[in-house]
C-alpha cells in the first residue's frame, strides 16, 4: 500500500461525511432504544459512526 491509496480512500472518506450523518444518527437511535445511554454518550455515538461508516464507504470506493 503507497501513500496514494490512503490520500484516495481519506479524499473518498471526506466526501461521505455529510452524507453519513443521517445513517448515522438512525443507527444511534436504535442502539439508544435497546441500551439505556446518556445523552453525551449518544452523542460521541453519532460522531463515531459517522466517522466509521464514511471510512468504509471511502475503502469500499477505492478497492471495489
């Protein structure tokens, strides 16, 4: 793996962040039904699969 690849995938990555946001906030929303969270933990929850889902994505459209 060079150092393109991974500027690529971070590029791909940046993109989906604002579209992952509304995923995101839905997958929270179903986790916070089944486990009682506090309200900040709901919200690094949010920003984590935000950030986790728009990685993915980004390596899903570079490697296939």
């Amino acid at each position: 793996m060079n150092y393109l690849d991974i500027v690529l995938t971070l590029v791909f990555s940046v993109v989906m962040l604002m579209f992952m946001a509304y995923p995101a906030m839905k997958l929270s929303e179903i986790i916070e039904k089944r486990f009682d969270i506090s309200e900040s933990m709901h919200n690094i929850l949010v920003i984590f699969l935000v950030v986790l889902l728009s990685l993915s994505v980004g390596i899903f459209l570079k490697y296939f």
